[in-house]
C-alpha cells in the first residue's frame, strides 16, 4: 500500500509538471502570435519648451565707467642724500621712520670742524686779500705824488737850461754852464720816466690785489657751501621713509641717507588699453580731464579718492602695451604710496543705450528676443563698452521687446520658450543702490573678529576704527564678516 501511494504522487506531481508547461508554452505561442499580428504604432512627438528669465529692453542715457588698476604714487619724492663725507653728529628728534617734518628743518648734521677750518682759512686769506688792496691803492698814490714832483723839477731844470742858453747868446753865459743846465733837464726828463714806471707797477699791484681779492672770495664761498653741505635739510614738508643711518656713523658723499615723500601731493598711476584711451581724448587729441576715483579695499572698508586726470606716459615702455595715464588725487585721506587701487573714470554719456547682462550677448554680438507665439529670435546688436557684469548695447528695434536675460547652448532662432519675466514688468533701476546683506553675529563669534581687529598692526587707524563701529552693531554686513573670518581661517 505504502509503494502504492507513493507512486500515484509521483504519477500526480509529473502529469501537472506536464501539463503548466504545455499551458505556458500555448501562451508563448499566442503572445508570439499577437505581437506578429499586431500594427506598429509610432509615438507622438511633443515640442519642448525650455523656461527663460528675461527682461525688457530700454533705452536711455549711460555714463560709461572706465575700470582700471593702478599704484598710488607722490607727484614729490626726495633722496636725502650726504653732500659732504664725514661723521654724523646730530639728528632731529624727528629723524625716524614715518616721521613728519617740515619745510628747511635741520634733520642731519656732521661734523663740520674741516669744513669750518676751510672757512676760517678762507676768511683771513680775505683778510690779507684786502690789506693788499689798501697797501696797493696807498701805493698809487705815493707813486702819483712822486710823479707830480718829478714833473715840477723837470720844469724847473727846463726853465734853468732855457735861461743859460739867452745869457748865452748874449754873451753873457758860459758853454759849460749851459751843458751843465741842459745835463740837468735830461737827468729831470729820466727822472719823470722812472716815477711814471714806478706808478703803472703800482696800479699792476692794484689789479693783482683786486684779482687776489676775487679768488679769496670765491675760495670763501666754496668753504661756505661745504659747510652749509654738513647740514642736511627738509626741502619741502613732507613725511620721512627708508631712513637707514645711526648717530656716529661714518657716511661718505652723495650716500643716501633717507627718502623725503610729500604724502600730500598723491597720485595714481595706471594702465589703460589704447581703445580704451582714445575714448579719453578729445576733440583736438588733448587728454580729456576727466573725473577719478581711486578705490582701496581694506578689510571690507573702502577708502575713496577722487581726482582728475592730469597727464599721460610720454612712451609706451618696452615690453608694455597700452598707455600710461596719471591721475592727480584732490585729498587721498588714508592713502600711501605704493598703494594698489582700483581706479574709476567717468566717460561722456552715451545716449540711446540699452543695459543688457553680459550672459545676454553672444561672442557674435546678437541677443534671443521674445518673437511671435513665444518662439526665440536672433538680433544683432553694436557693443559699444562693457560695464562689470553688464554689457551697454545699441540696435534698432530692440527698445520695448524682451531680452533673454541668460543664454545657454539651448536656446536658438526658432525654440520655444516659456518666459518666466512677463515681458511687460519693470526691470530693475540702473542705479538702484543694492542693500548689503546684513547678520547676526553670536557673542562668541563677534568676540573673536573684534580681536583680530585690534590685535592687526597693520591695518590703518582709521579703517580699524570704522570696522570696530561696525562690529558693534547688531547687524553687520556679511561681506565684512565674510573678508575678515577668510583672513583669520574663519
């Protein structure tokens, strides 16, 4: 019974085993079947509509902004340098680094006891100069009276000889009397050639004295300016740098002492493309003196400095393109030479522009407009500047149409799109000023930028004290906390 049983399950299991797979191979054939039977049906396509941001297109006036990077620099910068060789002996109190001084203020002395030794010898070789212009002007005169003297003894023997020649030819006189008188003018005559000698070496003497005069003089001038070469003086008011010497030092001449900067006469100098300088000129080709503004970022506090323009690099410099401009600063509070600023110029105002994102214009100078049925269409525009993230365009018909704001590999002539601006919203003013995103720092965190502040010795005084007003607010702007956290490893 027990084999029997067993064999009937087996018979039972094998002949449903048998029958789902002749049931699952007639579903085979008929799925087979139906498939083969069956017409292919094509699906259908629908266009894609892409979304856009866009923005309407106005047309206005424009006073470009010209963007620039340049150094500050002093219109007036002096080497303090030593005129004469010799020991430094004294200093100005102010004689330091970053010092103030002012105009013709003693800073440097050294030793003048050569230099007033030459001086002294110069003075008294002066001396005996002029006691020799006396002695020779005495001396003329003794020679001219001498002169007078022999003048009137010659008269005298002349006289005497012309009346023994009348006793002569009276008969009166003798010949021997008369060769003696006539013996005696001439010895006169020789007599008034010697005193007029003795009187032409007399005023030679004057001459030489007067010559010998000059020379002391200027040998007491050139003293004088060695001495006057000891002193080294502030020519103008100005603030002290690189000073580099000690009291006792030996120095030798024309070794630089220290460097004089009038931080009172600042100005930038800066770089522009040659496009970008020919819109600087004007019409006769003179550079247009147009406004600046000079921008120093420091530690999220602007220090601002306007000017004008005032000349240009006479060459453009080998190895350099573009030109050279100077801006002359008005009153560059907080600024120091060597700064790196970025430099603003206002250009003419350009009319009739339209203020387009520069993600709007293509590298071929045309923008997608909104078209009919909200399809895409490609206009070509003029770039007349670019403006930051901006981009001032010029096209006829672009005023009032919609302007996608963003391009993308995507869009093109003909696509449709889906505007997610409604073309007739007003945009955003050009010159809205935008609000600074404002936070609230923790006690912890504010604790800690407030010591960074203080404890940085190389910020300005000024700027730290703007930045600590600032923090002590309740809200401080991001950007500043955002800058000095980055400095800190925040």
């Amino acid at each position: 019974m027990r084999f029997l049983r067993q064999s009937l399950t087996g018979l039972f299991l094998a002949s449903l085993t048998l029958g789902l797979l002749v049931y699952a191979a007639a579903l085979v054939r008929d799925a087979v079947q139906v498939r083969m039977a069956d017409e292919p049906r094509v699906p259908q396509n629908r266009e894609r509509v892409f979304a856009v941001n866009t923005l309407m297109a106005q047309a206005g006036s424009v006073a470009p902004v010209l963007t620039a990077f340049g150094q500050i620099q002093s219109r007036r910068t002096l080497e303090l340098r030593a005129a004469a060789s010799g020991r430094l002996i004294d200093f100005a109190p102010e004689f330091e680094e970053g010092h103030k001084v002012a105009k013709d203020q003693l800073l440097v002395r050294i030793d003048p006891s050569q230099a007033q030794a030459e001086l002294d010898r110069a003075n008294s070789d002066m001396l005996d100069a002029e006691a020799e212009i006396r002695e020779a002007v005495g001396a003329v005169s003794l020679a001219r009276d001498d002169l007078a003297a022999a003048e009137e003894q010659a008269a005298l023997y002349q006289r005497q000889f012309q009346r023994q020649l009348d006793l002569r030819k009276r008969g009166v006189g003798t010949d021997a009397a008369s060769d003696t008188a006539e013996l005696s003018a001439s010895t006169a005559r020789g007599t008034i050639l010697a005193r007029r000698k003795a009187l032409a070496e007399a005023e030679a003497r004057v001459d030489q004295a007067r010559t010998t005069l000059a020379r002391a003089e200027i040998a007491r001038s050139e003293a004088q300016r060695l001495l006057s070469d000891t002193e080294v003086r502030a020519a103008f008011a100005g603030t002290l740098s690189a000073v580099s010497v000690i009291e006792g030092r030996l120095v030798s001449a024309n070794e630089q002492l220290a460097q004089l900067i009038d931080t009172d006469a600042l100005e930038v100098a800066f770089r522009v493309s040659t496009q970008q300088y020919a819109r600087l000129l004007t019409e006769d080709g003179a550079l247009d003196p147009a406004r600046v503004t000079a921008t120093l970022d420091v530690f999220g506090t602007n220090l601002v400095a306007t000017g004008t323009l005032s000349r240009e690099g006479a060459a453009v410099g080998e190895g350099q393109t573009g030109r050279q401009l100077f801006a002359r600063l008005d009153r560059a509070r907080g600024f120091k030479p060597g700064d790196f600023v970025t430099v603003s110029i206002d250009e003419a105002p350009l009319h009739s522009v339209i203020r387009l994102p520069s993600s709007a214009l293509s590298a071929a100078d045309e923008v997608l407009v909104l078209g009919a049925d909200d399809r895409l269409e490609v206009m070509q525009v003029q770039l007349l500047r670019r403006q930051g993230d901006d981009v001032l365009v010029r096209a006829p018909g672009l005023e009032g149409r919609a302007v996608v704001a963003e391009r993308t590999p995507l869009l093109g002539a003909g696509i449709k799109v889906r505007a997610l601006q409604p073309p007739g919203a007003a945009p955003v003013a050009d010159n809205a000023p935008a609000q600074p995103e404002m936070l609230e720092l923790s006690d912890e965190r504010r604790a800690r930028l407030v010591a960074f502040v203080q404890g940085n010795g190389r910020m300005p005084d000024e700027a730290k004290q703007r930045i600590l007003a600032q923090l002590g607010e309740p809200q401080v702007p991001a950007q500043v906390v955002q800058r000095l956290e980055a400095r800190i490893g925040g």
